[in-house]
C-alpha cells in the first residue's frame, strides 16, 4: 500500500485488516460486537473500522496473552473507568464465551472493589447479574 | 468478639485478621507490603490494617480466582486508574512474584491501552520498565 | 476463629461482622442498603457481605468521624468518581437520615463543582433532587 | 458592590454578571442551555447561577478562543471525562451551532479516543449519534 | 459594571471581586494559596483570578457550609479524583488551618476508602502525612 | 500480507505502517516522539509500534480535522484525565509546533477547568508553563 493512503479505510490493505479483525471479533464474541459496529455504520465507520482492525486484529489477536488473560484485563479495566456499563456488558459476555465462569467474573469484580472502591464494583456486578440472567447462567 | 467492638483494630479478633492478612500479604510480595504498612503505622495504623485484614486477608485469599488471575485485573484496574505509579510497583513485582512474565506483564498494559487510551499504558509500561530493572528481568 | 478459613463469609465469625454491618448499616439508611443487599444475594453474595461487614461494620462505625462529616466525604467522593448515580442516591438519602438539610447537601455538590467541574456537578444535583422529590425535601 | 456581599447571587451585581452570562449562553445553545437552569431553579438555583455568569460569562466570553475551539476542547474533556452523557449532548449541539461540521465532530471524538480509550469514544459517538438524528444532520 | 467587559479581569468590578476572594483565600490558607497565584501570574493569569475570585469569592464564602464542612468535601473530592497531590497538600493543610485535626483529616481519608479504593487514600494519606510532619503535627 | 500474522509488528506490511506513523510523528514533534519509542524500544517495543503506526499513521493524519483541532482536543482529554503529565509535556510541544499559540494553550487549558475542575487545570497549566519555559516562550 502506499503509506499516504493509509489513513482510507476503504483501501485494499485496509479491508484486509477490517477483515481479520472482524474474524478475532468474531470468535470472541460475534454477535454483541457486529451490533456495535453496526449502530457505528451510518455515524462513525471508521472508529468502528479501527476497533475491529485495531483493537481485536493487531492487539487482541497478539500471543503473549490467552483470551481468557485478555478478558481478565479488561473487566479489571472497565470496572476501574465507570460509565461504561454497554461496553462492560459486551465483554462480561465476551468472558464467558472464552470460559470464564460466572464464579470467576464475579470473583474479579470484588477482586477490583479493592482498588476501585464497591461504587464502580456494584455498577460492574450488575451489569455482570444482566448477562448471567440473559443467559441462564448464575453463579452458584 | 463483641461486635460493639469490631472497628477496634487492636481486638484479639482484628490481631488475628491481621495475622492472616499479613500471610497472605508476604506470600505475595513481603517487601513492597511491608514497607508501605511501616510507613503508615504512624499516621493512619487503621488504613494499613485494613489493606492487610480485608483486601489481603479477606479478600486475595479467596479460592475462586488464582493469584495470577487476580494480578491480571490489578494490572488493569491501576493502568486504568491513573496516578498509581507507587501502587502498580508494588503489583508489577507482584505479578512476577506469582508467575507472571514480563511479556504477559507488558502484554497486559499493551491489552489495557485499547480501553484506556496510550497516555495510561504508557504511564504503566514504564513503572514495569523500572519493576524489571530493578530485578534485573526484561521482556525478550 | 481459624484464620485459614477467614475468606469464608459464612463462618459464624464472619457472621457476626456481617451482623454488625448490618445493625450499622440499618441506622444509616436500612431500606436503601437492603435493597443492594438482596440484588446481591444470588450473583455476588460475598461484595454483599463485605459491604455490609467491612464498610459498614468496620469502618463507618469508627468514633474518629460522625456520621454528618462521613456523609459529606462520601458526597464528595461519589460526586467526583462520576458515573456512580445508583450509589449516589442512596447515600443522599443517607446524608438526609444522618441530619444534613437539603440546602447543606446541594451547597456540598455545589462546593464540589469547584475541584470536579460543573459536569459532575449537575449529574449529582439531579441524583439529589430525585431523593429530595421522592422524600417530598425540598431546599428553600 | 460590597465584597463581603459578593455570595448573594440576587445581588444587582451578581444580577448583572448573570444577565450577561445568559446572554452568551443564549448566542451557543438558548434552548438546551436554558432547559438546565430551570432543571436547577427549585433545588441548587447558585449552581445554574454560577453555570451562567462565571463559565459563560466569565469563561467563554473570553476573547482569547474561538467558540468552535473551545466545543473542541470540550467535546475532548467531556468525551473524556465519561459519565456526562447529559452535558456532551449538550456541547454536541453547541458544537454544531458554532459551525462544526458532524464530520468534525465525530472526527474530534475518533481523535479522542486514542489518549482516552475506545469505550469512552464509543459512548460519546452514540450520543453525538442521537443529536446529530434529532437535528437531521447525518455526517456523509 | 459593563457587561461586555465582564471577562476583563483587570476591570475595577474584577479587581474588587479578586480583593474579596483574596480576603476569603487569606483566611483559609494565606501561603500556599498566593504561592499558587504567584506561580501563575506569567503564565495564566486570569486562572489565578477565577480561582480566588469565583472558588473563594464567590463558592468558599457562601454561608451554607461552614470551613470544616467544605474541607471535608474537599478531602472527598481530592482523594477521589486522584493525581491531584499538589492540591491536596494545600487542602489538607487548610483543613488543620479550619479545625479539623489530624485524626479527623486521616478518618476522612479512610473512610474515602470505601469508596475510592486503597491505591487512591494511600496517596491521600501519604500526601497528609507529609503536611503533619512539616507543621510537627502527628495523629495520636 | 496474510492477516493471519497482522499481529506481527516486523512483517513488511507493518514497518510500511510503522514507517508512515514515523513520518506523521516526525511532523508534529520528532524529538519528544522519538524518545518515547526509544524508551519503548526494550520493554514494550509493540506499544511504541501502535503508538507510531496506528495512533499517528491512521488517526493523527486523517484529513477529517486539521493537526490544531486536534491538538484542541488531545489537550482537553489529557487536561481532563490527569496524572497524564509526561503526554501533556509532548502534546503542549506538540501545540505550539502545530501553530497554536501560547496564549491559545492557557486559554484552552482555562476553559477545560470549567467542566474537570480547577485541580486538573492548575496541573495541566504547570506542565504548559515548563514547557513554555524551555522554549523561551511566554504568553504576553
């Protein structure tokens, strides 16, 4: 490609990246992250290209670190920031589905209470109680 | 115990939960706990029992998640946070401690930056920099 | 107790910090606390625990600070964090039960714009003005 | 005026700056601006006075930048902040009223979303996404 | 005053209104609050102004909150906002200036805990204990 | 290039990437952005790829905004994330490299104190001003 194109999203090599990363979105959790990406569609394309590319094609595929690692991360992240229960929810799902139980993901949010405080760790365990129920799936 | 009683730290009770708390706390990283127990222990006693009592004693040594998982959302919670440089030394040389190496440490920050931008994985990759220096340990 | 087995809320130890907690818990706002409680009975039952037992029985209870002054840390706090409306409100409600007025509260938030800015500001007077509706409170 | 007067907000002077600041207020957003002080009239009216006189009439006033160059400052701070869905919604449609364009805005919270991370985007472009529909202004 | 010129923070209404938020300013923390301004003074001058003359003029004055109140908030707020040190140290010495006692200033901090996490009261902490040793003033 | 090693930060398609990202780095500020990747280089040498090839090569250079709007909003975020100093250093270089002023900086900086408060701007003006310092440039 040439380098001056790269910010086009639309590019050849560009479609390649999106098409990779759609392909890790889609391993992890394909219904929840098209469904982002599609309300993004009409707005901002290229933030949902770039999540796909980016955040799922160059990072999370990376070896240096298992799915389940990765998910442990993440709700450590998300339950820290606050206010960011939608993207919480997708990936509360997205833990369960590279098998996390539902024992662990909670066991992580109290685990985060500590250094985060119990407001963010009610906020993130609530939304965990939302996607255990829409599951069927509650901890013992 | 009396429960009237429970807020005194110095309780038979409370002298046994720190005991515990302390366990588990040198199990994980002696030095670096210790030293931030000493350096309370005149100004606010009650802040370093509780660190030891709860966040150790009640709540790291809980079976449902490994201290590897627990590391990992440490990881995250503080690259999140922000302004915990002091706190992530502390739990960089912890995650080595548990078995993490220093390119899933490092894998984990990169992980991080997707959801809480580079400016704060920036801020934690360089506390581990200097995590690894000072024990001589670095990526590959 | 054995202290190997402090991780285990259900011991009769454990059960009665938890109690403790709650008879805390119950002079300060009983309906709204309970109310958090019971949502976490069946997904998280031990951030319930430790809510109860640790923030309430162990550390609200301490003499150093009277409930008015702890209510107007947890204003503060709750109103810089962002994002923390749920917990706002009940700890409004809470700051009422414990003999601030309206006016002290929003005077609080109000004081709080200075530090957090106007944004936070005005998520958490909204939250206030919510409670001080439903508790037919109104500043004059 | 008498200085030691200078808190009451019913003060001609105090009456004066407010007057002004709603001026200002009314040449960026009349509408949704004033929507809020009437949000604040019954329960903290020296909060939305202060909104008024001192961020609008003391702050924006100033002549030292732009109306579109301070909505793209703040479209950074709030999109950044998180948790202040209300006032982005708001200074999303300042932003258009100053003359950015939907494809600066959403282009200014992609931007964004490198130094914050992409849950904070994401939140900020779907907010964006509501007003931009409200106002029938799609970007192309 | 003309209120097209509101923002001219060298206007003689301006003046007045710095004078009175430097009389209020003085009463709670003469030193390190001009040290502030005059740090500013060749850089952001007018951010200096606003800060005396809106937070202390205009906010810190009001009578709905006493001195010892508004420093518990403050403490509240700092704490939770985290990377705020500078500040902090102003504010906890305020707070010994108002009345509050070490002990006081330390049970707030822990009691933010709660709320905020360990990693965010342990920099409050330190913060305050580095103020107590500078004024030879330690909890009991 | 196979998507399947996109993850590979050394293939061709990739150091095309990184070399693009250089350039665009190079542009705003070669000296600050370097060091950065070089402190990279033997910690976290992937994280410096993405800074350089995503952050600047995809993002930084789209034509959607020109580099003084986004300098706008890369001080606004930082300004309102905090603890963020070393990144605000570069982006207020970064800011007067891409023709913003240093008047425009403190006013901008000014206006971000408005919605995240005077704690954050005070920290954020302190950076501008060392910077200011080291390039010989005050604001008048």
């Amino acid at each position: 490609m040439t380098t001056t194109q790269q910010h086009d999203v639309t590019s050849p090599a560009n479609q390649a990246r999106l098409a990779h990363g759609l392909e890790v979105l889609d391993r992890i959790d394909a219904e929840a992250g098209r469904s982002v990406l599609d309300a993004l569609a009409d707005v901002a394309p290229a933030l949902g290209h770039h999540i796909a590319a980016f955040a799922f094609g160059d990072i999370y595929d990376r070896p240096g670190l298992d799915p389940r690692s990765r998910q442990l991360v993440t709700l450590g992240v998300l339950t820290a920031l606050g206010g960011c229960e939608a993207q919480l929810k997708v990936h509360v799902g997205a833990a369960l589905n590279v098998g996390l139980s539902t024992e662990e993901i909670t066991e992580a949010i109290l685990h985060a209470s500590v250094y985060c405080g119990f407001p963010r760790a009610l906020n993130a365990i609530f939304v965990a109680k939302d996607v255990f129920t829409e599951r069927d799936a509650t901890p013992q």
